[in-house]
C-alpha cells in the first residue's frame, strides 16, 4: 500500500482521494513521516505534489489534517501556503487557530491569506478573536483592503461591544472604511446601531449615506422608520429624493406618510419623485393632495399624480388616456 503514496508524486490520484486517505489514517506515522518528507524537501518545485497531498485534507483524522495544513502554513511557496489555508478553511480545527492568528499579524504575508484567516478566526471562534480582529479593523495604517475584509466577517457577531464598534467605523477618516461599517450595520440591523445611523445619513459620502438609509429601512423598528422620517422633512430637495427612491419600498404608514407630504414640496423634482411613489404603493390617504396635483405646472407631476389616481380607483383611465 506504499505505493499509494507515490502515486501523490506521479499525478495519479484523482480519483483514489478516498482510498489514499483510508490507508494514511490507518498508518499515520507512515503518512507523518511522508509529510515531512515531501515539505522539507529542497529538490526543484514540490508545489504541485504538496497540493495533492492537501487535497486529502478532508478525508483525514483532524490529528492528520492538522500536521498537514500546519506544514502547509509555513511552507516556503505562496501557492502551497495558500492552499494550505484555504484546507483550514474547510476543516475548521479549533488547534489550528493560535497558529494562524500568528500568520494573520504579519503584514508581510499575502492579502488574500490574510483574508482567509480573518474568517476562519471570525467563524470558528468569534469570541475569542473578536478583539484581534476589531483591533486590526480600527488600525488605519493596516492595509484598508483588511480591514474591510475584518469589517465584513464581524457581520457574524452581533454582541453590543461589536455594534458599538461599528458604529464608531462611521466617523473614521477613510470614506471606504465608513462605506463598509455602513453596509455591516445594514446587515446586521441592530436597534441600538439607530442613532448612529442616523448621524452617518449627513455624511459626506452618498454610499455611506445610502447604507445608512437601508440600514434603517429594513429594521423592524418604529424608531428607525420615525427617524428618517424626520430625516426626509429637513433634507435636501436632492437628498430628499434621494430618501423617497431608497424608502418607497418599505411599505410602512410611517415612510408613506412622509412620502406623501412631499407631494406639496416647492421642488419639482420631490414633487415628481413623491407622486410616483404614490402611483407605486397606493397610499389612499394621498388621494386630496393627488388631485391637487392634477393641475400642477410640471407635466410629469401632473401624469404622475393621474397614473396614481387611476390605479387607485380614483377615476376612470379613459378620461386622461392613461394606460396602466
């Protein structure tokens, strides 16, 4: 059966993983003497073979597997190194997790291990690491492309002292970084995230702006829906159109209230956005301001407002040639 291990070195393995790996967990100081063989080897390009060897990772015992991806993680080819981690990934070994948040701190190792480390830590233990990991996030000499990876993975915790760091992404100077602490809060919609989002919703940067309205948008909150109600009277006419687009679909009295008071704005431009929301949601009690609207200057307010009152059952279709 040793000759199963040198069929790893001659490429012809690809259909016997399972076989292959039955007999190393039935001989692993066979396999371990293999491993350690073929990873300290300085004879040409061993890349390949050691890649075929991490391909039996799923099919080891874990004490295999984790000698396997250790030799992996520090070997000397990026390749190898990057598959080894892409094998912890998948394997999940809690052992493993104090070696790698070691490999993750150098900042001479590749992004793209780096970035699998920030999810096996985040995900296999979010506990213990969720202070490695916001530590890395709020540095900003860290590579910004990390630290949104960070941003991204801590989407998985919810605990207070998480949010709250969140939250605090909101006011660094990075508008990427400010982008992505939106876009996790939007994801993760804690109440207590409300009046952080709401301060981010004057920010600077429209993205930032728009996570931060769909953040509060899809909570299941009177608070939040209240709040960028509030937001929509004192915004903007710009920003106010803005806020009907992103909230038309969050069929809640209190967002289609707001909406609706828009339909008496001096601006065209809200007046046209609101009324073609109100063509979308068939919010009645919009119905008087609508029929206002009917004699209004602007010719698209005016079709908006009679395409609304149509689909409302407010008059008949034929009498202003609207098709619906």
């Amino acid at each position: 059966m040793k000759i199963l291990f040198e069929l790893i070195l001659k490429d012809e393995m690809k259909d016997r993983h399972r076989e292959i790996s039955d007999y190393a967990n039935s001989h692993p100081d066979e396999f371990t003497n293999f491993i350690q063989v073929l990873f300290s080897s300085t004879e040409g390009d061993t890349s390949e073979e050691k890649i075929r060897v991490l391909d039996l990772v799923d099919h080891l015992t874990t004490h295999l597997a984790q000698i396997l991806v250790e030799k992996a993680l520090t070997d000397n080819q990026e390749k190898v190194r990057i598959y080894g981690v892409k094998a912890a990934y998948r394997t999940r070994i809690e052992t493993l997790n104090e070696q790698i948040a070691t490999v993750l701190m150098n900042r001479e190792e590749v992004f793209e291990i780096r970035k699998w480390i920030i999810h096996i830590l985040a995900s296999s233990d979010p506990e213990g690491y969720a202070k490695i990991l916001r530590k890395i996030a709020r540095d900003n000499t860290e590579e910004r492309d990390i630290r949104k990876e960070v941003i991204f993975a801590l989407t998985n915790m919810d605990d207070e002292i998480t949010i709250g760091f969140l939250c605090t992404l909101l006011g660094d100077y990075d508008n990427e970084i400010r982008q992505s602490g939106a876009w996790a809060l939007s994801k993760v919609r804690p109440a207590s995230s409300i009046s952080c989002l709401l301060a981010a919703i004057e920010d600077p940067d429209e993205y930032v702006r728009d996570w931060a309205i769909r953040a509060l948008r899809d909570m299941d909150d009177a608070r939040a829906l209240q709040g960028l109600a509030d937001v929509m009277k004192s915004a903007q006419p710009s920003e106010q159109v803005r806020l009907i687009r992103l909230l038309v679909e969050r069929r809640s009295e209190i967002i289609l209230r707001a909406i609706a008071e828009r339909l008496s704005s001096p601006d065209v431009r809200v007046k046209r956005e609101a009324s073609w929301a109100m063509g979308v949601t068939l919010f009645t009690p919009a119905i008087p301001s609508l029929e206002v609207l009917l004699n209004d200057d602007d010719e698209q307010v005016r079709d908006y407002a009679k395409t609304a009152l149509v689909r409302m059952g407010q008059v008949d279709p034929t009498d202003f040639g609207v098709e619906l």
